[in-house]
C-alpha cells in the first residue's frame, strides 16, 4: 500500500532546504558548501530534507525535479509537497508555473529566462510530486512546506493521495455554502483554512480591508503567522519567504525560505553576483544555517 502523507523523518543529522523555486545553481553550491557530492552523498553520512516548492520562477526547474528525484530514489533526501507543487498536481495554471506548460514566464512585459517542459518533463514532475508527503516528523523535529496544524496532520495521517484529499474537502466545503450569506473572500477563505492539503502546503489567511497585489492578481486577504502561537514539537518550514534579518519564526518554528525564490527579479535588475536573497539550509542538530554562497550563521 501507498504511505500515508505524514512519514516518519530520517533519523540522525539532516541538512533541511528552503524553497528552491528552480534555482538549480544556488541549489549546487548549497550542497558543495554542506559537504554533499553533487549527486547527494555525504562523507558523513548526513542527508538533505527538502521543504517543497522545487519549482517555478527560477531558470530551471526541470533540473531541480529531477537533482531531487535521483537523490530521493537512492534514499539521499527526503521532501515535503509546496502549494506551487501542489498547483500542478492540480493542474492549476499560475502566472508563474507556465514553463511547465510549454509556456515563456512574461514580466513587465519581458521574457524571464526559464527551460520549458516537454511532455516527459511533466510526466517526470508529476511522478516525483504524487509520491511527495505533506508531512514528515520524528521524535524530536517536524517538518511541513507551510503550516503544522495538528488537526489537519491527523487527517493528512491516514490519506494516502493529496489530490483525492485535497478534492474531497473541497466538495464538503462547497455542500456547507447553500444557506450561509458568504461572499466571495469568505468562501475562499473557508477553502483556505478548512482544506488540510491547503492549510499544510500554504498556510492559513485572514481577510484584509484594503486589497493588495501579489503574484499577478489582486488579494483580499492575507498571510497568518501562525508560528507566534505554536507550542509544539519543533517544526521547520519553508514558504514565507521573510526578508534576511526579520524574524524567522518562535522558539518552537522556524522558516527556512530566504527568498531564493524571487532571485530572477534581481538579475533583471542587473545583480550577477552577491545576491541578498539567498538558498539556506538549516543543519540539525546543529541549528546552524548554511547558504549558497558559502556564508552560515547559528540560529
């Protein structure tokens, strides 16, 4: 039988990588600065946890998917699934994932360099992806892309498929709108916070009274930081994207994405090298993070 959607996380120490966002380049150097050959291996037997989102507006996605795959299938990393990964499980089309549909990714009406899937591409994505867990955790540490919320952990426990899950919660929340005065926010927000695949891979949200922009669309609503209130096992998790040397989380969570993620923002603007947003990875036990460019400093 297929695992569940929380598995048991490697024993022993671990590397736990940010959000790569088809950063492959920062991704190598992360690895050669933690000590791991270019196909994972590590003379101390350490192995890299991966907090989800591989994919989407870096220049190469494709090669991140499958740098993972061929370490995960040689037992060499573990990874989580991320709401961008969890988009095209669903074939949900963004502004930012249409390499993996063929298709260039425009910005301020200008091309950002990206390699495009083909056919095998996407079979190979949506192999590693269907596989992915949303949830690994042992005694002392958890890990999960966006949230740790114990109830819906309890549901993701005994699934085995997140696209089944996530399609059965979607229905049994739309059957509880007739009779209830929602608007639009209220419904995607119930969407939001009451689906556990959606809860765990991005996060729970609030509504906002003054809309902002954010990733090409108009929101009404925002991110919660549900960490400030966590008690628990301690969870590292990616998605958040918080600027270097804002706070990072509570003395029970921390968040591994430094923002690699926007990286091709500051190459359109010209940045070739030192870029300020970086690719860290938090070394456990150690509680010290290491980044692409060789830098590291204790949490």
């Amino acid at each position: 039988m297929k695992p569940t959607l929380v598995q048991r996380l490697y024993d022993g120490p671990i590397d736990i990588v940010g959000d790569v966002h088809g950063e492959i380049e920062p991704l190598r150097s992360l690895m050669m600065h933690l000590g791991y050959s270019q196909d994972g291996v590590h003379c101390d037997g350490r192995r890299l946890v991966f907090v989800g989102d591989l994919t989407d507006r870096g220049p190469d996605s494709p090669a991140v998917v499958n740098l993972v795959k061929t370490m995960i299938d040689s037992g060499r990393a573990q990874c989580v699934l991320g709401n961008h990964d969890l988009n095209l499980l669903l074939d949900h089309r963004k502004h930012d994932n249409g390499w993996f549909y063929g298709e260039p990714f425009f910005a301020d009406d200008a091309v950002v360099p990206q390699a495009l899937a083909d056919e095998s591409v996407r079979e190979t994505v949506l192999g590693l992806f269907r596989d992915l867990p949303v949830a690994l955790q042992r005694d002392d540490l958890c890990i999960v892309h966006a949230c740790w919320n114990d109830e819906m952990i309890d549901d993701a426990k005994h699934a085995h498929d997140a696209v089944a899950l996530y399609h059965r919660h979607h229905e049994l929340i739309e059957a509880s709108f007739p009779g209830l005065d929602l608007d639009g926010v209220a419904k995607g927000l119930k969407h939001q916070n009451e689906n556990p695949i959606k809860k765990l891979t991005s996060g729970p949200e609030e509504r906002i009274d003054k809309p902002i922009e954010s990733s090409g669309k108009l929101r009404f609503e925002k991110r919660v930081q549900w960490w400030k209130d966590y008690q628990g096992k301690f969870c590292v998790f990616g998605h958040y994207s918080i600027p270097y040397g804002e706070p990072r989380g509570s003395e029970s969570a921390f968040c591994v994405d430094y923002g690699v993620g926007k990286r091709w923002q500051e190459r359109r603007s010209g940045t070739t090298a030192g870029f300020r947003l970086k690719l860290g990875a938090l070394r456990w036990p150690e509680r010290k993070i290491v980044f692409d460019d060789g830098t590291s400093e204790l949490v």
